[in-house]
C-alpha cells in the first residue's frame, strides 16, 4: 500500500530526516517509535503533504505521489490525524466532521452511522462547539474528522497525548477494529511504548532522523524493542 524509499526532510537548512525508508501494508499497523525530536512528526506530515519532503519517492497503491499537496493526497485516500488535533473550536461536532467533506464527491457528503458507531460520545455531543471537549473527546473528533475521509491510508500522530487512561484504552480498541477489516494501513506514531507495541505488526524505530530498526514485531522480543526506543 504504503511504499517510501530515502526519503529526505529539511526546515530550511536543518536536515531533519535522512533516507527513510519503510512500508504499510493493508491491514497492518505500523508503529513509528523514539525519543522526542527524531522526526517522528516530521515523517507524518512529509506522508500526509503538509510539508514537502526534500527527497526521496513515496509510493502509494502503486502510484508514485511526486509532490502532492494535502488536499490531493486526502482526496487519494490519505487520512492524517495531526498532534494536537487540529479541532476547530467554533464549530460544533458535527460541522467539524462535516469539514471531511471536502475531498469526498457530493454524493458522499453524509456522516455514515459507523462513525457513531465507533465513537458514541460524538453522536451525543453533536452540537456542542469542539473547543468545550475534552482532550480524549477531541481527539475521538479529530480521528473520526479523518475517517469521513474515507481513507486507503490513515496516519495518527501520538493519540494517546494528554487523554485519560479510558479513552486511551477505546482508542486502542478503535484502532484494532480499523485494522482487522482489512481495507486500511495504519501509521502510528506514539510514544506510549506499551499502547504502541500492543498494536503493532511493524515497528519501525527512528534516531536523529534515521531508521534504526524495521522489523515485524513477531520477529523481535518486546525488551529488546524498548532498550532501543529509550536509548
């Protein structure tokens, strides 16, 4: 599904991210793991089209990407939950969901019934302004935002951050129901280690912008993973 070979990131002229290569499969989750200030972030939004990467090819069903902007990426099926969540707070609930609209066809401007399936608390606070949520309840708008999307390709940049352990915990169940149908990859960024390696099939590591470490999670034992992402 997802294919990226050396891929390069620059702010300015700080090189951030140094020949990153990795792949997401459909019906995986691939978790992206270490310290603050590797570039986990940074990788994301080269994947998602809000910051040019400098090098390298993305490859996603097939199709090489170039430079694509957000917008067309999303409209390719490319679903990006930001840090921070990027909530509007003046708008209610269901407008903010409704902002997903913008790269689906006309005929697909509905809020299916699975998105109130999967985060109930939506449906009940439909109408109230996204800025009076709560953290976790903000972050269950900005993941089901991205999943009106209809996305192939769903990014997550660190869910759990500053939200109760309960809704880390429907989160995670969120994330396992997405992955088991089958039809999306995940990229996960989180630095929650146990939440993380739960999910994960893939684990990828990075260190001052490189990839240190890719490798299934069957195939590493979960001690030898976490001396690696705490170094």
């Amino acid at each position: 599904m997802l294919d990226v070979k050396n891929l390069t990131l620059h702010y300015g002229n700080s090189q951030i991210l140094y020949d990153v290569s990795m792949h997401a499969k459909l019906g995986e989750v691939t978790c992206v793991m270490g310290t603050n200030g590797v570039g986990k972030t940074s990788l994301l939004r080269a994947l998602s089209g809000t910051h040019p990467r400098s090098g390298g090819n993305i490859t996603f069903g097939g199709k090489p990407l170039g430079q694509m902007g957000a917008h067309k990426l999303a409209q390719m099926g490319v679903g990006y939950v930001p840090q921070g969540r990027d909530v509007f707070p003046l708008l209610t609930v269901r407008e903010n969901l409704q902002t997903g609209f913008s790269c689906l066809p006309r005929s697909e401007h509905f809020i299916p019934d699975a998105i109130f399936e999967l985060f109930p608390v939506l449906r009940e606070m439909s109408h109230r302004r996204g800025g009076d949520l709560s953290g976790g309840q903000q972050q269950q708008l900005a993941i089901a935002r991205a999943l009106i999307t209809k996305p192939k390709l769903l990014l997550l940049d660190e869910p759990t951050e500053g939200i109760q352990p309960n809704i880390i915990q429907h989160i995670g169940k969120v994330i396992s129901l997405l992955r088991d149908r089958g039809d999306m990859a995940i990229v996960l960024v989180e630095q929650y280690f146990d939440f993380a390696f739960e999910l994960a099939d893939q684990i990828v590591v990075l260190r001052r912008g490189q990839v240190i470490k890719n490798v299934s999670k069957n195939e590493i034992k979960r001690e030898d993973v976490l001396d690696i992402v705490s170094v």
